[in-house]
C-alpha cells in the first residue's frame, strides 16, 4: 500500500521485513492483505503462487500474499 492509501502492484519480487516485522516491498511499502512475520521466524518462502510460508522451531505457517490479475495468453 502507497503513503497516500492507493494500491499498487509490484513484479519485482524482492521482499523484506520491516522493523515491526511487516512483510514489505524492497521500496519500503506494506504488502495487502498484511503480514506480521513472528521475530523468532527460522525462515521465510515467497512460492510462485503467492503463498507465504514461515517456519518457526517446531511448526510451519502459511499465509496467502496474492493472486496474478494478469489476463491469459
């Protein structure tokens, strides 16, 4: 989500998290729906189909960051 609340889509695919632990765009912007990644996360996967798995010591959690608008070919 932009500063002034607009959406916006990214095709870059570089991720990161924030100091609040937000999962956000390499340019700093909070993805939609939001995700809070827990601080004791021993790793973090971005699938090809917008799904976000987390794994913690003992257990895997997995959220879903989106879907392609793109029409077909």
């Amino acid at each position: 989500m932009l500063p002034d609340g607009s959406s916006a889509y990214t095709r870059d695919g570089s991720f990161q998290v924030d100091q609040n632990g937000q999962l956000v765009t390499a340019g700093g912007f909070q993805v939609q729906p939001a995700i809070t990644i827990p601080a004791n996360a021993l790793s973090i996967t971005i699938g090809r189909d917008g799904v976000v798995s987390v794994t913690q010591q003992g257990q895997a959690a997995r959220f879903r960051l989106g879907s392609s608008i793109s029409p077909p070919l």
